[in-house]
C-alpha cells in the first residue's frame, strides 16, 4: 500500500518536473520577448519626438519669413 502511494507521488513529482521546465522556457521566451518590445517602444517614442519637432521647425521658418517681410516692408516705408 505504502509503495503505491510512492510510486504515485514519484509520477506526481515527475509531471510536476516536466511542467516546471516548460514553464521556465515560457518565462525565457516571454522575458526576450518583453526585451524586444520594449527597444521597440523605445524606438517608435523617439521616432515621434521626431515628428514633433519637424512641423516646429516648418513653423519657425514660416514665421521667420513673415518676420523678415514685415521688417522689409517698415524699413521700404522708412527708406
């Protein structure tokens, strides 16, 4: 009786074993996979940032040359 009990507990353990070590490659595999996103991540915010400074720059020139004709025409006047 007591060594059927064992031999259970044995086929338990050794189940429990198997599923431990499948469990762990998922772990790995979802830690890569973690990593991988989150380069990835890293990388689409800076593409962002990016493009949020392009149309600021577009912007800047615009008003530079709004600028520059405002002043050309005050001096066309002054002159």
């Amino acid at each position: 009786m007591h060594n059927d009990r064992l031999n259970a507990h044995s086929t338990k353990l050794d189940v429990l074993e198997k599923n431990y070590a499948g469990s762990a490659k998922d772990i790995g595999y979802l830690k890569e996979t973690i990593t991988e996103l989150k380069k990835s991540i890293d990388k689409l915010i800076e593409a962002l940032d990016r493009l949020k400074i392009r149309p600021l720059e577009k912007y800047e020139q615009i008003a530079m040359c709004v600028i520059t004709f405002i002043i050309a025409y005050v001096l066309g006047k002054v002159l």
